[in-house]
C-alpha cells in the first residue's frame, strides 16, 4: 500500500537516497497505528459483550467483569506478539527464522518457566470455576480484601487499610469467598443482672422488627435469639440475621446504634468497669458509683 509513495520521495533528490528508510519507518508507524485501533476495538467488543446489560441477566456482573478484563489481557499479548513480528518482517528481517528460534528458546526457557506456566493455569481454573471475581472479598494466605484484578499471572488483592497485595495465582491453594452467599451478622447485648430480662427482650424483639422494615441489607431476621451468656456483670443477650454479602458489618453497626437509642429512651443500664474510692469512710469527690 505504501508503495505509491515511493515514485513520489523518489522524485524529491533529497529525499529520493532515503526513499527505503522512510517507506519502512511509514509502515511501522502504520502497523503501531493499526494495533492500536485493534486494541480499542477489541476492548469494545469485549466490554459489550461480558458487560452488557442482556449479558448481566444471564452471568453475575462480577464475573462478566472478570472475565471481560482477562480477555482484554488475553489481547494485548496477542496484538503485542504480531505487532512485533509484523515490525521484524517490515524491517527486512526473515520472520519464519524467527518464530523458529523464538520456539526453540521458548522450549529452554520452558524448563525454568514453571511458575509461570503453572500461574497461567491456575489463572484459568480460577476464572472458570468461579472461585472469586473482581470486587468480592476474599481471604488468601491469611490476607483478606477485595480483588481488583484477575489476570493471567497474578491476582491483585486490595485490603481495608489500602494495601495492594499481588499473589501469583500458581501460589493460591486455598481461598475463602465471603461472596459466596448470604453472611450473618450477629449482635450481643449486654445489660445489667438487675434488668427486667424478659422486658429487655421485649425491646431487642422492636429493635429488630424496626430494622427488618427499613435497612434493606437483611435478608431474613434480625431475630433476638435470647439470652446467651452470663458474665461477672452482664446478661448477654444476641441478635442474629442474615445479610448481603459484605454488608454483615454495616448492619451491625446500625442494629447497635439503635438499640443504644431505645435503652437510653428506657433507662435500661448497659454495664461497664465503675470504681468507688473510700477515704477515711467517705467516699471522694468525683467518684463513679
């Protein structure tokens, strides 16, 4: 294609000495052009076809997004690796000898690539078994947060304080998916022995009516489960519910939240370390009882 514009540098006597050189430098810039809009394009296509509403219906949207960002992974090599044959041949250089000794060193490098190979592999069992998917909290050798990215090679796993953790996925070997299903949340309560209990569980039971009405996290409860341990200074009373995935801890905080509200309103005690100091009899000033 480019070959037209050869009469035209030969024409030019300053240009006409280096009418090869440019017309290569053109085609490479050409074929960068080239894998450039293929690689948009591609990422097009794959995003419309794994992120799609119509396709969300039919595959949870964490593992369309999985899935669609490895196959855009998958591409870049692939437009990489011909982008740079097609750049060898443009320069002059026998491509087939090249792909020949590329196969050769391949099978060397093979024997000390393990890891790697074994990382691609896991990578796919991962993503096709459906062990996690991107933005599902995990927890992988004792480290838990969410999962940024699934890639061929390694799994990026992002904790609460911020810290991004890259594991090699051929390490991976045991994963627990706090994803996977309904979690619980669970609440102890705890109030003074000199407390109606039955009184208390009347209250924990609107507690738990009120939250089952309004936060739209629970899924089935909350339900006050009674009295569950007897401590040195406290009835534990415990509250249990089902919620969304990730979302246990939210619901917690609401369902403490509200019934410190309704205890304070009631005058019910929450028990907590008091200490009287007694001087000479009396008790000193700015005491707690």
């Amino acid at each position: 294609m480019l070959e037209v514009v050869r009469p035209m540098l030969e024409r030019v006597p300053i240009l006409a000495p280096y009418a090869g050189v440019i017309l290569v430098f053109l085609r490479v810039i050409l074929l960068i052009m080239l894998a450039k809009i293929g690689l948009k394009i591609g990422a097009i296509v794959i995003t419309n076809v794994f992120e799609a509403e119509n396709t969300r219906r039919r595959m949870e949207a964490r593992q369309a997004k999985t899935i669609g960002a490895l196959l855009k992974s998958v591409l870049r090599y692939v437009v990489y690796f011909l982008l740079a044959i097609s750049v060898v041949d443009a320069l002059g250089a026998p491509t087939s000898s090249i792909i020949a000794s590329a196969g050769i060193v391949g099978l060397a490098v093979g024997f000390g690539a393990q890891n790697l190979v074994r990382d691609v592999l896991t990578g796919f069992f991962i993503l096709f078994e459906d062990q996690f998917s991107v933005g599902d909290y995990v927890e992988i050798f004792g480290l838990a947060g969410v999962v940024e990215e699934v890639g061929l090679r390694v799994t990026k796993l992002r904790d609460f304080s911020g810290v991004l953790h890259i594991i090699p996925n051929g390490a991976i070997d045991k994963v627990s998916n706090h994803n996977r299903g309904h979690l619980r949340a669970l609440v102890d309560v705890r109030v003074a022995y000199e407390e109606d209990h039955e009184r208390v569980k009347i209250l924990l039971e609107e507690v738990a009516a009120g939250a089952a009405a309004d936060i739209k996290e629970i899924v089935e409860g909350p339900t006050v489960l009674g009295i569950a341990d007897f401590t040195d200074s406290a009835l534990v009373f415990r509250l249990w519910a089902r919620t969304l995935p990730q979302e246990q801890w939210a619901v917690e905080r609401e369902l403490r939240r509200r019934i410190k509200l309704v205890f304070d309103r009631e005058g019910i005690e929450i028990p907590y370390p008091r200490r009287i100091v007694v001087e000479n009899g009396e008790r000193k000033a700015g005491s707690k009882e």
